[in-house]
C-alpha cells in the first residue's frame, strides 16, 4: 500500500475543473448552495486553509472536496488547500463526520466576551451593511459563513463589543441580539442617544404615556410567552427601529405596530 501524505498545493480554477470533469466519480451530486457560500467566501478572500482538505484515493479519485473545487471554478480565482493522497476509498464514509466549530466558537477562541451574543449581532450586521437592508434574515441567499462573521467582527470592533456587553445585560423579554444590533446601528447616527434608548429600554426610567420606548417596552412584553416572543428577529427590528426615529424626532408614539405585508421595512433616521 503506498503511504499517505498530505501538504498545501494552490488550486487554480483550470486545475479544479479538470479534477471535476476526470477524477470526481464515486462523490454525490455537488450542492450549489453550498458551492455558492464557498464561492462567495473566496472571492471576498475571506477563504482559509482548515481542517477541511481535499482527499484522494491511490488510484487518483477524488474522495473528498468536490464542493470546494466548483467553488474555486465558480469564483474564478485560485485557492490554496490542504491535500491528503494515497487515502484508502474505504475511509470516505468518516470524512466530514466531526461537528464544525460555531462561529461563537471562533469568536471565543479570538478572545470576544459573550460571544454566543456577538455572532449573530455580527450576522445582522453584515446582512445589514451588505447584502439587505430590509433585513429579510432567513433564507440560504443570506447565510453568512464563519469565516465573514469573524473578519467582520474585527472590522466593528470596538463597537460590536460595546453593544454586546449591553445587549448581555438585558432582561429575558429583550433578544440580546436584536437588542445588540439595534444598538450599533442607531449608535452610527447618535451614540449618545442609543445609550439612553436602550437603557430606557431596560430600566423603564423615565418612560412617560405617549414615550416612544415605552411603546416598544408594551410591544416586546405583549408578545412574550412561555419563554419566548412571538415576534421574529425581524418583526423586532423594524419595531426598534419605528420606535427609534419618533424618539429621535420627539414625537409621541401612544401605539407601536409594523405589518410586513402593508408598510415598508423602516429606515434609520
């Protein structure tokens, strides 16, 4: 039996096309989604090697990584990969077996605090910034893999702390993450006044008949039961958001609703 070995090889996008078209016969019908959020990934050169390795078998075949190689086609550009050779075809059923790490797994080993919270603040974020500003966060054309949450929360940063260290301390009726993104996002436009919408918000203090936070405070209530809210992540969003542009406006807001089906996603003012 011929000894395995692996090293680091660059694969261009020629190189992967041929491996594709003559040594990809024995792995299941390519996931396009899949190949898309690698392709995406790369082409930002937000791509790094991992433990996720090309693999093939003594004779050539490819046992492993055909995803990443119509990536590589996909993106047009070349990417550098582990590669393991002379693995026996038998071992293909353990490969990809092991749980990936979170990207709150990755934020905690970079030294983040509450990074459970700060993940998907950073995931609003970047769907926020830069693929969909009316928030539609559901969906796999808006999934945003480990590697772009961990660059972009280096790019917030020290901002993105800040609002998580806020959005930890709040009470189980506010979803920390909403609460975390709300915060950086209207801190762009008012630092000071984001401050106080959210500690309002937590406190109660100051909250008056006709207060805008106090609106949002009846809505958030109103709708949490057994544990949970019955509003979306993104039904909240645009709630925090309404409520923010009366309060920045000083206007009364006695009531506070948003329908997706009849209004507009709201804009930060």
């Amino acid at each position: 039996m011929n000894k395995i070995y692996g090293e680091i090889a660059v694969v261009t996008p020629e190189e992967a096309q041929t491996i594709l078209n003559t040594r990809n016969t024995v792995n299941r019908p390519i996931d396009k989604r899949q190949v898309a959020r690698y392709a995406a990934s790369m082409k930002a050169g937000a791509w790094r090697i991992n433990g996720e390795c090309l693999v093939f078998a003594p004779d050539g075949t490819l046992l492993d990584g055909q995803n990443r190689l119509a990536a590589v086609v996909k993106a047009g550009v070349s990417v550098a990969f582990c590669v393991w050779y002379n693995v026996p075809e038998d071992a293909r059923s353990s490969m990809d077996s092991g749980k990936k790490r979170t990207a709150a797994d990755v934020l905690h080993f970079k030294g983040y605090r509450n990074a459970n919270i700060m993940a998907p603040i950073v995931r609003m974020a970047y769907v926020y910034d830069m693929l969909d500003r009316k928030m539609n966060l559901s969906g796999k054309a808006h999934e945003v893999n480990t590697d772009i949450i961990e660059r972009y929360a280096e790019y917030l940063n020290p901002d993105v702390a800040e609002s998580t260290a806020i959005a930890a301390s709040c009470r189980y009726y506010l979803k920390p993450s909403v609460v975390g993104f709300c915060h950086l996002i209207f801190s762009r436009k008012n630092k000071a006044l984001a401050d106080e919408f959210i500690h309002q918000l937590r406190t109660g203090e100051h909250l008056t008949e006709g207060h805008p936070v106090l609106a949002l405070f009846n809505k958030l209530i109103g709708a949490y039961r057994n544990g949970k809210s019955d509003l979306s992540a993104r039904q909240q969003i645009a709630l925090y958001i309404k409520a923010w542009n009366a309060y920045v406006a000083d206007q009364l807001l006695p009531e506070l609703s948003w329908n997706s089906k009849t209004e507009a996603f709201p804009v930060v003012a």
